[in-house]
C-alpha cells in the first residue's frame, strides 16, 4: 500500500483517481493546487505524489521545485499538454515520470509502484556501505564516479537528476553496445508495458546537453535505440 498525494484542480479527476486507487488498497491525500501541496508535504510524509501542471494559485513546476527543498519524494507530473518542454522542464526539476491527459487510472498506478519501489531501493543502497574502490569511467575529459555518482567534465562538476545520472551510467556500462528504447525503459526506468518511447529520447537530448562537447558518445542507432561510444 503506498500513501499517494494526488494534486489537481478539477474535482472529478481527484475523485476518480482515489476512488480506483483505494479499491487497490492505496491511501489517497487529495489536493486542490500546487500551495495545498506544499503545505500538506510539509505537515507528513507521502511515498508518492501525482501532480498536475496547470492549477491555480501555484502551478505544479513551482509546487515540485518547493517541495524537493524539504522533502526527497518521487513525482510523477500530469499535464493536459503533450508538449516537450512540459517534459524537459519537469526531468529538470527531478520529475521522475510524466503523463499525458486523459490518462488511465490502471496505467498511473502501475507506473507509481515502479516509482516506489525504485525510490526504495535506492534510498536503501545508498544506506549500505560500498565495499572496496569507486566504479569510476574516463573517457577524455568526462569522468563518472559511479559509486558517489558525480559526473565531471574537464574538472567541472555536472549535476543531473537521478534518473539522467541511471541513464548515463547504464549507457557506460554497457557501452560499446546497441541498446533499443525498450531495454532502456525496462532497465532504467523498470517498466515492460507502461514507459514511452518519448521518455527515454527527451532524457537522451538532456543528456547531450549536460555532456557537451562529449555528446559525440551518445550514438543513435536509427530504429533501435542507442550506444555509449567508447
């Protein structure tokens, strides 16, 4: 059972979702905008929130941004909108997944139990001593110390969210090889049915922008998907 925070303006989507979700079991919080977001994160703690774009008084980016100050609780973020920005701004921000408007109840609640479960699993490697020396790749300039996961490029630290840092060093690890959309949706993000081409492509063109002049080792491989070049 996962205590969800489910933000949205309109009364019916709220309704609907929590109603589906607690038939399933799931604890639902219903807020009405991005403020009573905040407010209620900052009183308890929730294992995920759902949280809409476009709401009054505070708009869910702004809500993201304030409640990741405080609290390290995933996000998927809802949007009436399917444009790109909308998701490059949002994995921007940390966003850990995103879906489109009209959406199906069934679907969000199988992406929030990747979600979860993911957010679980690394909260507890990261409480677990690493044993012997960092997992650490160069390649020129670019140096990913996998074990404290810090990017640099000639010197510079890079910071990324999460999900861009798992990309990347999936990307690493198995360079040298194609890799389809598919793969990298099941082993990045953990899902088989419920990930979207479009989730993995706008973090690869994040990706290319945070590595720069060494965007060059993230191929595309036209029909398949992608390769670290090494």
């Amino acid at each position: 059972m996962f205590q969800i925070l489910f933000v949205d303006d309109e009364d019916a989507i709220r309704e609907g979702f929590a109603e589906y979700a607690g038939f399933l079991g799931h604890a639902v919080t219903q807020a009405r905008d991005g403020m009573e977001a905040v407010a209620l994160c900052r009183a308890r703690d929730f294992d995920v929130i759902v949280l809409d774009i476009m709401m009054p008084r505070m708009d869910g980016f702004t809500a993201c941004k304030e409640i990741r100050r405080e609290k390290d609780i995933p996000v998927l973020m809802l949007s009436a909108r399917g444009e790109e920005y909308d998701k490059l701004h949002g994995f921007d921000l940390g966003v850990d997944d995103y879906v489109t408007k009209p959406f199906s109840p069934k679907e969000v609640i199988a992406r929030l139990g990747v979600i979860v479960r993911r957010h679980r699993a690394a909260q507890a490697a990261a409480r677990m001593p690493q044993p012997g020396g960092n997992e650490i790749y160069q390649f020129g300039g670019l140096v990913a110390d996998m074990t404290a996961r810090i990017v640099e490029i000639d010197g510079a630290r890079v910071d990324m969210t999460p999900k861009e840092y798992d990309l990347l060093f999936y990307l690493m690890r198995n360079r040298n090889i194609a890799l389809s959309r598919e793969k990298l949706l099941r082993e990045v993000w953990g899902y088989d049915f419920f990930g979207e081409d479009s989730t993995v492509n706008t973090h690869i063109k994040v990706l290319r922008q945070h590595l720069g002049a060494y965007e060059k080792h993230v191929v595309t491989i036209r029909g398949v998907g992608y390769r670290f070049d090494a």
